[in-house]
C-alpha cells in the first residue's frame, strides 16, 4: 500500500502566516521507504512542513500530490504532535478513540488498547484522566494513540523530548520494528545522535527552506553546507 | 417593603400547606419549562458546536446573527406563534393554541439562540485544543461535533441552565400563547403576572419565591449531579 | 400621573383627552394603564396622583380607607356580549343581559372571562349572581384567563369564545377575527368610570393641585363635548355624566 | 399568516419614514438596555471571573446558586423594585419610580446573574491554562482576575451579548417600574405589549420586527469591531 | 538574600492525587547554593517534587519550610514548567508581564525585555503572539520570562526538551552565568549529558521517592544503588 502512496511530490510549496513566510518555497520529492529526520535549528520549519506534509497546515502557495488521491491518502496517517493533544478522557480512551474511529470491533479494540497500555507502561493508568499524566507519559501515549491504528506514513515532531534514557531507547526500537514493517516514518528531532541512529536519509531545514538533504550515513560524515557542518557541531548556524 | 415580608410568608404557607393549585401550576411549569429546554438543547448544543467547528463563508455573520437572535423580545415570538397557530393560521387545524404545547413551541424559540451561542462560546477554546488532533485523524464533522460535545460537556452545562432560566422566568410569551387559562394553561409566572395586576402583591411575591426556589432546587440537583462526576475533572 | 385601567386606554378615548387637556390645562398627564386592583394599590403607595376606574365597590373602600379625597364620577359606557357570529347560545335574541347570560351557561359554550377581578370582571361576576349562577360552579366552557381585556379578547377571538367586553375596547379591538357584536343596551351593563384624586394628608408629595385641575376639566364642558362627540365606527361609546 | 406579512410592511414604513416617536422609543429602548448592560458588566464580569479564580468553600453552591438566578422572573424583580422604590418604600424619597433609571436598575438585576454565570463558564478554561503560572509569580487575587479579563476578553462577548439581548427584549420588569408612560418610559418592548393589547398585531409585529433590526445592527457593529483585532487571535 | 532562604527542610512531604500516592514521603534538606539536578525516569515524580517545593501543588502531608516567611520566599522564586505556559498576548508583553507584577519603572522594562529578546534571538517576532512561537521558541521564552526578574531560586522542568544543540549550549552557559551570580538553581532533565555539565549535587527521583543523593561528578562516577547505575547506563530500572 505504501507503493502506492508514493512518490510525494511537494511543488514550490509556501507557508505565510500575517505577512510571515514561515515556509517555503519547498520543492521536494519524497521517496517511498525509510525513516527521513527532519533536523534543523529552532524555528526553521521543521514543524511546519511536517504539518503542511500531513494537511493540518493550510498552504499558501504550491501543492502536495500523493501517488494517490488526497481524501484516501489522510487516512493512511498518523501524526505525533510536538505538544502532546490529550483528550480529556482516561487513558484507555484515548487509545481507543482512533480504532473507534476506524469501526473496529470492540474485542479487538480492547485487545489492542490492553496490549500497547502494556507496550507504554501506562496499565496502572489506564482508567486516570489523560490530562494528569507526566510529559513523558504524554508522549508515550501520544506515540501510541498514533501506531496502534499501523498508519501507512507516520509523522512524529520530537517525540522523544521529555522521555527517560530507557523510554529513548524502547521508543527507538518500536519505530525500527515499525519501519521494518514496511511504515514510512518522517521525524523531525533535535538529538543528533537519535538521528545518527534512526536515518535512512535526512533532511535540513533552515530559515524555513530545505537547506540540504541526503542520506545517512553519509551527510553525518559528509556534510555539504557549511550550515549543517555548524549545526552538527552544535554551533551558531548561519 | 412590607409586602416583601408579607411575600415571603405568604409564600412559605403556599408551600408548607401545599397548596394544590400551586403545585398543579408549579409542575405545569416545570413540565413546560423542561420540555422546551430538552428540545432546544437537541438543537442547539450540537449546532452551537458545529458553529465552532466548522468555517464556511459568512459563518462569524451568522454567529452576530444568532447573538442578535437572543435580543428576541418574548411578546414578538408570542404573537408570531400565536398568528401560525390560531385557527385562520396556517397550523390552526391542530388546534394547538392555548394548550402547553404552544406554550414550549414559543419557548423553545426564545431559548434556541441562548443556548446555541453559550454553546459556541464554550466549544470554541475545546476546538482550539483539539483542532489539529481531530483534523489529523481525519474525522467527519460528525464525528468532531460529538466528541467536543462529549468532552466538552460540563462547560454545556452553563449553556442548559441559562436556557432552563429563561425559559422558566418567562412569561411574555406564553401569556400571548398559553392564554393563562386556569387549569390549563396558567404556570407560575403567568399567575405572578396576573396577581400583580390584580394588586395582590403579595401573593405574587409569594408565586415568585416558590418560583426561585423551583429554580434553585433543579440547579442544586444539577449541581449534585455533576459533582459526582467531578473525578473525572480535569 | 394618572393610573387607569386598561380598558380606558383601550378604548383609545385617552389618546383624544391627553392633548386637549395639555392645551387648555397645561398638564401633561402620563398615563400609568395597569388592572383595576394595580390600579388602586398605585394610588394607595402614593405612586400617582389620581386614579381613573371603574370598581365601584373597591372605589368606595378606596375613599373610605382614606386614600383617596373623594370619588367623581365623570362617565360611563357600556359592557357588550361578543361572541362567535354563530351565536352558539342564540344570546342575540335575548331581551335582558340575565337571559344572554343564562343561555351562554345551558350551552356551555365557551366563555372567556377576565379573571383578574377587574372593573370588568367584577360587573361580569355581577351579571352571572342576577342570573342567579355561580362561576365557581362551571365546567371547563368557562374559561379564566387573568389578563387585561386586550389579552382577553385575543384569547376569546382565538378560542371562538364568548366574552364580556366594554363597548370601546370591544370597537377599538383590531384582532376581531370572527367574532361579533351579539347582545348589549340592557342598562344593567351599563359602566361607570370615576375619578378619584389620591388624598394629599397621607402623601404629601402627590400633586393635589395638578390632580384637581384636571378633575375640574374632566367635569368642564369641553370634556363633556369630546367624551360624548367620541365615536369608533360612527358609534358612540362614552356617555358623559359628571355633576358639574 | 397575513398578519406577518402585514408586520413586515408596517416595519418599513416605519422606519422609512422615520417615524418620530419610533426613533424616540428606539432609542430610549437602547439608552436603557445599555446602560444596564455596562453597568451589570462592571458587576458581573469581575465577579464571575472572581469565581473561576478564587476557590473556596460553598464556591459550587454559590455558583449553582447564581445559575438559579438566571431564572429570576422579570415581573417579579419589577415588583421588588416597585415595592423597594415606590413613595410608600425605602427609596421613594429619591422619586426614581416611573422614570428610566428604575428601568436600568430592574434591568440590571435581570441580566447580571446572566452575565456573571456565562463569564464564570469562560473563564475557568482559561484558568486552568494560566493557574499555574499566575500561581507561580505569586500574583495577587485582583492581579488574577485582571489578567484572565484582559486576556479572556474575547470570550466575555458572548457574556455580554446574552446580557444585551436579554435586556432589549425584557418587558415584564420594565412594564411595572417604568408604567410604560408615552414619552417618558414607553420603549420598544412595552409598546408592543400594548398595541398586542389593543390587538392591533400589525403594528405590535412591525415594532417587534424593528427591535429585532436594532440587535442584529448591535451585535454586527460589536461583530467588525472584534473583527479589527482578529489579528491578535490565537 | 539566598543565604537567609536555606536551608530549606522538607519533612515528610507526600502528594496522593485519587487515592494514588505520586510523590513522598520525602523527608530532605536542601543547601543553599549549588545547582541540584532531579533525575529519575517518567513518572517518577521530578515535576510533582519541584512544583511542591515550588508551591504549586498542594501537599497531603508533611511540611516545607523556608529559612524565611513563606509568603516572603514565594517572592523570590521562579519556576519554567514542563509544558510552557504562554500568556495569549505578544511576545514582548510576555516578558513584561512579571516585571510590570513588580511594579518596575517602564524605561527599566521596556530595556530589560529588549535585552532578553535579544539574547533568546526573539527580536523578530517580539509583537507576535506568544501562543504561535515554535516549540523551542516556547521554551525560549519561558526561560527568558523566569529570569528576567532575577529570582533568588529557579526551578527547571526540563528547560531544553525541545531545544537545538546551539540553544542548548547558550541556555547552559546562561544558567552557569545565573549561578555564578548567586541563584540557587534546581532542574530536573532527562539529559545525563547535561546533568553532568551543569549539576553541583543530584537528586535522583524513583517511584515517588528520592531513590539516591550525591554531589556530582561523584555521583556519575560511582552511583551507589542498582537503580541509578541501571538509569545512567539508560537500562530498565526496577
Ligand atoms: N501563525 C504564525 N504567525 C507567525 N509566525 C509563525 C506562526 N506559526 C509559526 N510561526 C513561526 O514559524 C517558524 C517555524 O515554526 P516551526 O514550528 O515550524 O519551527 P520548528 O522548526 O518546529 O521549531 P522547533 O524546533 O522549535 O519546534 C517559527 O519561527 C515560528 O515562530
Ligand atoms: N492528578 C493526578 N492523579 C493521578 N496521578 C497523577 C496525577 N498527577 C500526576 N500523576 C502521576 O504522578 C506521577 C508523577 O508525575 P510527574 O509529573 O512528577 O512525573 P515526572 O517525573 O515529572 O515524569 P516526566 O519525566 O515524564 O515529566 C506520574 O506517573 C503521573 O501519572
Ligand atoms: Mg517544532
Ligand atoms: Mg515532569
């Protein structure tokens, strides 16, 4: 299915927002396998172009083509946002909600939603208010809510930003099962070793234009722009 | 001032002697009062919600439009209801006229834009929050609209009992429509309406305590009602 | 101010008075329209000046409690049967308002009455004892709306019911529908209007002088002239008899 | 049905032709109403706010309590200001009976426990965004409060809209403590429960109809001006 | 003025939220001076322990005392919470919001927030509202918003989650600036690498209770319990 969904093509793609050009213009075309990071300073786009990628984000100018027709392509995603969105329901429901989105039967919901509580070490609480949890928590259950409906393409900002040394890791290991199943993954982190470890391929955002791209291992050793050379050092990027 | 004092008692003899025609009347406003809050309700929450919800064309009009609709004075609605239902009007044939029918028909005009526009006003911060989740999950309007209502459901309260207060209170309308026939048609604030013009102040006093009290009594089990709940608070 | 009943205002004689009365008096009277009982419970608290009703009875109980100086009586009109043109109880061929009366109740046919103890009220209640009936005793043809005689005479047009009415509320009405006319003339319908000044022992404020001057017009001849040269529909509806 | 259309049409000749004693009663009609409404807002507004901030015991009931207020029926608070304003009351000295300002005081009792319910509903999203912080920077009560109104302000419109319509279209508090005297205290409302007396609906409708006009051109002119700062919305 | 506020005494402190204890008991003091690092993984109570001695979140039990007047010591505090906080106002009213609580001069205000928008690199968007600014941006300005009245004590949730390693870098210095100037600082983060640039002592957090205490870099080298040795090599902590 992923075959179908791919190539991505983004055509001079542009987000303005009063007057602002947070985004773009971005021309780009997105292969169909792997785990692209999307790195980059703060306020460079990563998260906008995520969104616009996904649809959440309107655009101002430029279109985004899948391989397939748009309506069928939403419903093969999902998103994990930089901000957690609980809603305000227990923890289960949260899990549930998606699959009950999507019709599922409810012993197969049940099943599933046990079964990731599980995955996430959330099984205490599952019956608490979704609201209350920790930040990592947060995340965790946000990660969840996303795969346990296995989307086709999964777009995640951060997702490991407020999580424990073990959670990082455990995290990781899901997202290569994830990929090895044939998910495409776009991420956009700040922890350059998560990206050394995740990428297939990597894409660098600055002052909201792919500075530059390519694939990993390579652009770690390799990098083209004095920019990213400066942002992998951790310097001032400029 | 006096006649305060003298409300007061009177309304506490209504009460502690139970009065027959006070409760007869007191239920019938009730009856009415409630039936006209659920149906407008029916209609409004989800409508109020889908306002907040969904952008079209001119919607922020329509919004000042529904607001400008709570301006609605209650004799306008009365005799409005009053022409389509009297017997050369168009709806005659159902004879509804002066029967508590009529009486929730008008109220449920009156209270409609109320609670729509309380509504869309507590869903919009909801929506705000939910917005991109919603969207990336790909949900039907449909779909949106019951799930803020859901969640969203202890800020509706206000909205219902700001509606059931109104529509309880009153009395413009129903007059007109009701035609506060004894025994059919009077409720308490038509009664209160009718001793006042009699100058039994008094006892319209005393009517209009019984009157908050009913009120006060339905927000407080409201009130117990929701606290069960209140775990579930976020 | 001048508190009056609602059925004065009704019949639209007011809007003819008011400036008339500003012209040759000066006095610009502002009408309170409230129910007969409100009415008094006005002059009572001293909120107006003078009250202009027809309860003889509360009238007198009014003067006598010292509320009010004195009672003049300084008009009257007529009380009138309406009904459905049909004429369901065949009251148009009555001779006396008893009759009327005493056929509207063996055919139970719908009655509005005011119910809120009114001047209008009161004389229907009256008409009911003389045709030796008790209203308490009706069926559901007898309907109590406890409102204002407009509001009743919706009420009645929108039930095809029968009602009592004043003559000039009855003319002024616009909402007649298919109602209609059907018995009036008997003396024992006739309807006294009295004006009574709010005595200024009791409440200094009130404005005494203001409230006799318009007492002296409304006894004048120019008064006269108006109320009785007051027509709806060519019909006379006011008799002036104030004792000049 | 014919009536409606009748209503309609006698509207427009009203307002075309400018009628004088229309423009007067509107316009008293929106002195009163606005007047009340600014000053239960200065009440309202803060308390509410005050609510959704300030925890303390009996808050809930208290709240619950408010909420019932909201079903206050207006005749009754006209006879309580009556009574309290009459010359044979407390304040009669201050003559204030039958005169516009007893209009918006009976007015101002309607809508403020409205506006304060609806502001409390608003605010306590808003709250529970900010609580921490506003905790955290040891701000004081009052501090609280400013900040949620000033930053809240949006969302108190819909307060304030309630509160304005239901005081534009009120009659039955009005009717008793404003007598409903031509040219002094007759406005929009009480003239169409005359005229509805006399039964001529035409008329009553056509008034009913221009009052309508009058809310919809408020809530509009109050619409562009939360439009300007749309800018500023999150 | 620090001295005065330490040390400060936790006696058995515990928060049950819902019948479930989330923190305590916790019987601790606390020195005056230094950098304290809170660790410990998700859920473990780091944000529950700061936001008690903070004073935001109510106790069940236990008491905190300050050397001085509470009323007086919350004055002197700052805190920047794991999900920041922004006022919906613009950026600039952001930072003035706590200097104008103060009742500062304008000019003063009006120069310090210009300065600080400087430093976080937020010149641009000073007019924008807050509520839009990218996730670092946020956090940025969270920082920025609890040290621009140079509080005696600060708490840190986790302050550079979502920021880019240069942020990051800047952030550090910034703070070991602060601490030299004299403030006492407290942070909980999940960054072992940080923990170690920055912390004086550390105060590692486990299932509600404070599991281990230790001046680094000690601490680092030779953890005492299983548990912190499990945590610091990121391993499965039990
Ligand atoms: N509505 C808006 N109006 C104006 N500027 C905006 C708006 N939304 C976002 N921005 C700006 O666009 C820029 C890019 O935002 P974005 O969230 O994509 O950054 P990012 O790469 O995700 O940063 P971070 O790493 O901090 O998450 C930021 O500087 C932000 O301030
Ligand atoms: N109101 C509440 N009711 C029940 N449990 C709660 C409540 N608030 C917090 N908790 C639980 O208390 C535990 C500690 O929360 P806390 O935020 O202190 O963890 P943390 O150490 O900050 O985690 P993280 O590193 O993810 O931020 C969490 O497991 C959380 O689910
Ligand atoms: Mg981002
Ligand atoms: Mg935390």
């Amino acid at each position: 299915m992923v075959v179908e969904m791919f190539p991505l093509h983004l055509r001079d793609v542009s987000v303005r927002r009063h007057g602002k050009t947070i985004l773009g213009p971005v021309t780009h075309q997105i292969g169909g396998s792997g785990l692209t990071v999307v790195m980059g300073p703060n306020g460079s786009g990563k998260t906008t172009l995520l969104r616009a990628i996904h649809g959440v984000e309107r655009l101002s100018t430029g279109q985004i083509n899948w391989a397939i027709p748009a309506a069928q392509a939403r419903d093969l995603q999902a998103y994990v946002f930089q901000q957690p969105i609980m809603l305000r329901r227990s923890v289960a429901d949260n899990l549930r909600y998606p699959l009950m989105l999507a019709k599922r039967p409810t012993g197969e919901i049940d099943d599933l939603v046990t079964q990731w509580l599980a995955r996430i070490a959330l099984s205490d609480a599952k019956s608490m208010q979704a609201t209350r949890l920790s930040g990592g928590e947060r995340q965790k259950l946000a990660l969840a809510r996303a795969l346990i409906s296995d989307p086709a393409v999964l777009f995640l900002d951060e997702p490991c930003a407020n999580l424990d040394g073990r959670a990082t890791k455990e995290i990781e290991t899901l997202l290569t099962q994830t990929l090895d199943r044939g998910t495409r993954i776009m991420m956009a982190t700040h922890d350059i070793g998560q990206a050394r470890r995740l990428a297939t391929d990597v894409l660098f955002m600055l002052g909201g234009v792919v500075h530059e791209t390519g694939v990993a291992p390579d652009i770690f050793a390799t990098p083209q722009t004095a920019a990213l050379q400066a942002f992998l050092r951790g310097d001032i990027v400029e | 001032m006096f006649d305060i004092v003298e409300g007061l008692r009177a309304a506490f003899w209504l009460v502690v002697t139970g009065d027959s025609d006070l409760i007869a009347i007191s239920l019938r406003s009730l009856q009415v009062s409630l039936s006209a809050l659920v149906i407008a309700c029916c209609m409004a929450i989800p409508f109020g919600t889908f306002l907040a919800v969904y952008r079209f064309r001119h919607r922020r009009l329509l919004i000042a439009f529904i607001n400008a609709l709570m301006g609605l004075p209650p004799v306008v609605v009365g005799l409005i209801v009053y022409i389509l239902l009297s017997r050369s009007g168009p709806f005659g044939v159902l004879g509804l006229l002066f029967t508590p029918t009529a009486m929730i028909i008008a109220q449920v005009i009156i209270i409609t834009p109320l609670i729509a526009s309380i509504t869309h006003q507590a869903m919009r911060e909801l929506w705000a929050e939910y917005h991109d989740l919603l969207i990336s999950l790909n949900t039907s309007k449909w779909q949106r609209v019951k799930t803020l209502m859901w969640d969203g459901r202890r800020n509706l309260l206000t909205a219902a009992l700001a509606g059931f207060g109104r529509a309880i209170g009153e009395v413009g309308a129903i007059m007109i429509v009701g035609g506060n026939i004894d025994n059919a048609t009077r409720v308490l604030t038509t009664a209160i309406a009718l001793e006042t013009g009699k100058g039994d102040f008094a006892l319209a006093l005393g009517l209009g305590f019984v009157l908050i009290g009913i009120a006060v009594l339905v927000n407080l089990a409201i009130h117990w009602i929701s606290r069960t709940e209140r775990g579930r608070r976020w | 101010k001048l508190a009056v009943t609602t059925s004065f205002e009704n019949s639209g004689l007011a809007d003819v008075l008011l400036p008339h009365i500003e012209r040759d008096t000066g006095l610009a009277v502002q009408l309170l329209v409230v129910g007969t009982g409100q009415a008094i419970r006005l002059g009572q608290a001293g909120d107006v000046d003078a009250i202009f009703v027809h309860a003889r009875a509360a009238e007198e109980a009014f003067v006598a409690d010292g509320f009010g100086t004195h009672r003049r009586e300084i008009m009257y009109n007529d009380f009138v049967l309406v009904g459905p043109q049909n004429d369901p109880a065949a009251i148009a061929t009555a001779t006396t308002a008893s009759e009327a009366f005493q056929a509207i109740a063996q055919a139970k046919a719908p009655f509005v009455s005011r119910g809120d103890e009114s001047g209008t009220h009161k004389a229907e209640q009256s008409q009911w004892q003389s045709a030796g009936l008790e209203p308490a005793q009706f069926s559901a043809w007898y309907r109590e709306v406890g409102a204002g005689m407009g509001a009743s005479l919706n009420t009645a047009a929108g039930l095809d019911a029968y009602i009592l009415a004043d003559r000039a509320s009855w003319l002024n009405f616009g909402n007649q529908a298919n109602l209609a006319l059907l018995f009036s003339g008997d003396p024992a319908l006739f309807n006294q209007y009295a004006y009574l000044p709010v005595s200024a022992d009791l409440h200094p404020h009130v404005n005494a002088s203001g409230a006799e001057r318009l007492e002296n017009w409304l006894t004048s001849n120019a008064a006269r002239e108006l109320i009785d040269g007051y027509r709806i529909a060519g019909e006379a509806l006011f008799v002036f008899n104030a004792t000049p």
